[in-house]
C-alpha cells in the first residue's frame, strides 16, 4: 500500500508502522530558494531579539535606579538578580521546552515559546515594583531559552545540507546584531529631551514586542518538520509539504529538480522516553558529548573573560568615561556579527572539523597574545578593543557552529533535548560560573588580574579547539540522517548510508 509520492508503509505492528521514504533527500537536495529565505527570517530573527533584550537591559540599569524611572530598583539589582533569573529562565526554558518540541513538534513549540516570550517582555515594560520586574526578566528568559531548542531543530530540518552549516552560524551570529541595535537604542531611549525618565526604558522593551509580533506573523509560513511528522505517524503531512515545497522551488528555477538519491526506512513511534534520549547522548555517543560539552564551556569563559569585565578595564585602565564604552561594545559586536557571516561558507567546504577546531584555537591564541600585550602596557583602549574584536571575530564563528554541532550530531529523536541541554550548560556556566570567577579578577584594577582572566578564557577555547581537532564530526554536506541513525531507523539493511555512532 502506498501512501502519498514517496512514503510506502511495509507493515504495523503494535508500537507502529514501518515506512520507507525519501523525504529527507528530497529536502537536502534542493537548491537555495525564496522559500529558504522565508524559513531564516521567520525562525532565525528571534536571535536578533536576545541579543537587544540582554544588551538592553545592561544599558538602562543605570537609568532605572534613578529616582524619577517609577521603578525602586538599584543598578545592581538590574545587572545582578535580575540578569541571573534572565539566564535561570532561559536555562529552565530550554530543557522544558526542549523536551515538549521532541514530543510535540517543532512548530507547535517556536510558536508557544514566541507567544510566551512577547507575553513577558510586554509585562516587563510595565513594571511597577521590583518582584513584578524580577518575575517578567526571568519568564522572558523562559521563553528564549525554548526558542533555541526549537528553532535551531527546525532549521536543521528544513535547510539543505549543502547550504545547513552557513545558514545556521549566521543565524545564531545575528544576536549581535540585536547587540547593536540595543546599544543604539538605549542612546535614543535614554535621553530624556526625548523621553521621559520613566517612559523611554518602557519604550525600548515595547519596541521587543513589536520585533516579535511581526516575526509571528512570518512564523505562521512557516511548516512542521517533515522529519518530526514522518517519525510520528504523520507521513501524508510531510508528503504534502514537501510536494508544496517542491513546486515552489520548481516554478521559481524554471527546471525539474533532479531525482532524490536515498531512501530511509523507520519505525514510527509515538515518542521515545527520557532513560532512551539520556543512553543515547551520554553512552552511545558520549565522544560526541564530550565535543559539545568542551565547545560550549570553552566559547562560556571566553566570552566571560572578555565581556564580563569590558566596560570596567576601559573605564579603570585607560580613563574611557562610562557613558562612551557603549561605542567600544559597538565595534566588538559587529566583529562577532562578522565572523559567523563571512565564515560561514568554509563550515560546508572547507568542513567542520578544521573550521571548528581553527576557529577556536585562533581565537585562543589571539586572546593569548592581547593578555601578553596588555601586560606590557603598549595598548590603547582604541587597540585593545582592535585585539577583543579579532579574538571575537573567529571566537563567534566557533561559538555559532557549537549550536551548529550539538544540533545536527545526535539522532532526530534527541535532536530538540540535546540542543537544550547542552545551550542550558553553556549558558549556566557563562550566566552563573563565569561572572562570579571573573567579577573578582577585572574589578581588582591590577594588570595582573586582568590578565589571569583572558588566560583563563584563552585556555579552555584552545583547549575546545583540541577536543573538536579529535572529536569533530564531519558533517558537511551530509544527510542528518547520515551523521546519526535515527533511533525509529529499520535495523540492518533498511536505511541506506546510515553511519555508526562516533
């Protein structure tokens, strides 16, 4: 019996039906498209939005504390409690949400944990008292730490294999540029021969809101995973929308695509248990465990090293007046924006291995080298934020391709759960680990403290960049299916180029 264009059903039993199909090579196979883009913009701009709520929120703290702002909260609150719940909820957000969008689909979930993330930032923008201010900082994070299991699953699942690896650095890469855009509008915001004391920081959240409204609106195009459908018994929804998807890219090439190459065969469950999705990480592929855990805890203390203590070693070392270290970080967040831009590309050509293991050595050594030279005191506040912006241009690369990794390494099944789990440490140690080693160490205003704490960064991205030279999967251009067995695949002899765990 036949079902739809491609999929053919051999049998059920009592857990499910087996199917052969050849959906996912129908979907690597097409070329970049308009529908492509749809798919970017309306999953991959919610980056944009984390990077102007956490830059945001550092820029108006200040403002806040002011008597006048209608809200009695200090500074510190802002940067300290308040920016701790920020990471908790994101922490919390991605492993909830993340187990919900492996059972539940990808597009039920981005679409929730948008929702959620628009809910919160509009209460946000009405704080009246502290607690209601508190509560609204960690539900947004909440929400965005839900996005990154979601999106970044869905984005592997739709994009082409040739084209996955560009596409999802860039994408991860454009938090920075909702970096600058809220450092810019915290300028415009902030002066009150514009705004009020205590109308422009509301301002600047509701502006959030409104990002996030029209990426719904885009985000209702977007479809389900024909991957998660085909898994779950929903195997005429995905013939549908890839059909769909195919005719569309026809109609705008002008010229049949070329036939799919690989069949898989699977054997549809309803979904596959925790103790499953826990062997499956730590034991089956706990190699490729080991690379992303280093990946994320490396590029976590990099960033700590630098950004943590940005602000305070230009004002304390180089007499950089506060209110100008808002342009410094400017520089620094188009090179992080850059690197994972320009390259992107070398990810599918050059491959994975080399990229992600250069990447984060480069950045290692070079932040090596901006420690040694700070130490001798030739730098500059022009120049050193010269040297951050080169270790961040190719530190962002590899940070960008850590989500990358976790997200295309481990079997579909898994794929939404391992991405929080591994974003939820990362983030952690950055949020929880990072701030309080280095809080001491760039506030003491000795050379040498500073400098302890970039070769601490220093060492631990070298040492990621030597765990992914060893570790790293080659994954370029390949099937999903290829880079790891689905766990519903057909034993022995009935998925085609399917590889073994590494």
């Amino acid at each position: 019996m036949a079902m739809g264009a491609d999929v053919g059903v051999h049998g059920a039993d009592g857990s499910g039906r087996t199917i052969t199909t050849r959906i996912p090579a129908r979907l690597d196979r097409l070329p970049w498209s308009r529908w492509h883009w749809t798919i970017v913009v309306g999953l991959g701009t919610v980056w944009i939005l984390d990077g102007l709520e956490v830059t945001v929120v550092g820029n108006i703290a200040s403002r806040l504390s002011e008597p006048g702002s209608g809200l009695a909260i200090s500074s510190s609150q802002v940067t300290g409690l308040a920016a701790a719940l920020y990471v908790a909820g994101a922490c919390v957000g991605a492993l909830f949400w993340g187990r919900l969008t492996d059972r539940h689909g990808r597009r039920k979930l981005f679409m929730i944990t948008l929702v959620v993330y628009l809910a919160a930032t509009a209460l946000t923008s009405l704080s009246f008292a502290p607690w209601w201010f508190f509560i609204f900082r960690f539900l947004t994070g909440f929400g965005i730490g839900g996005e990154y299991a979601a999106i970044n699953s869905a984005i592997d699942e739709l994009i082409p294999a040739s084209y996955r690896g560009r596409v999802d650095l860039a994408i991860n890469g454009s938090f920075w540029v909702g970096a600058v855009g809220g450092s810019l509008l915290s300028i415009v915001a902030l002066n009150t021969d514009f705004l009020a004391k205590d109308v422009g920081w509301r301002l600047t959240f509701a502006l959030g809101v409104v990002l996030g409204l029209v990426i719904l609106l885009v985000r209702r195009n977007v479809p389900e995973s024909p991957r998660w459908l085909l898994i779950h018994g929903r195997e005429q929804e995905a013939e549908e929308i890839v059909s769909s998807i195919e005719r569309r890219v026809e109609a705008e090439k002008g010229e049949p695509l070329p036939e799919p190459e690989k069949e898989l065969v699977i054997h549809q469950r309803s979904g596959v248990t925790f103790g499953e999705i826990a062997r499956t990480v730590f034991h089956d592929y706990r190699r490729r465990a080991v690379l992303g855990f280093s990946l994320f805890i490396g590029q976590a203390f990099l960033y700590n090293a630098i950004t943590f203590g940005f602000g305070t070693i230009l004002t304390t070392f180089f007499d950089v007046p506060t209110g100008d270290t808002g342009y410094y970080f400017v520089v620094i967040a188009v090179g992080n924006f850059l690197g994972p831009l320009l390259l992107g590309k070398l990810f599918d050509t050059v491959g994975r291995r080399v990229m992600i293991s250069s990447t984060y050595l480069l950045s290692g050594v070079l932040l090596f080298l901006t420690a040694w030279l700070f130490d001798q005191g030739v730098l500059t506040a022009g120049t050193l934020t010269a040297c951050w912006c080169g270790v961040l241009f190719f530190a962002s690369a590899g940070a960008s391709s850590a989500y990358l990794t976790v997200s295309e390494i481990f079997p579909m099944e898994t794929r939404a759960m391992s991405i929080a789990f591994f974003y939820a440490l990362g983030t952690a140690a950055g949020g929880i680990s990072g701030p309080l080693l280095f809080a001491d160490l760039t506030t003491t205003g000795k050379v040498s403290d500073t400098v302890l704490a970039f070769g601490i960064g220093a060492g631990l991205m070298c040492a990621a960049g030597l765990v992914a030279a060893v570790c790293a999967v080659n994954a370029e251009r390949r099937s999903l299916e290829d880079i790891a067995t689905p766990l519903t695949a057909a034993p022995a002899g009935g998925a085609k180029g399917l590889s073994a765990p590494q």
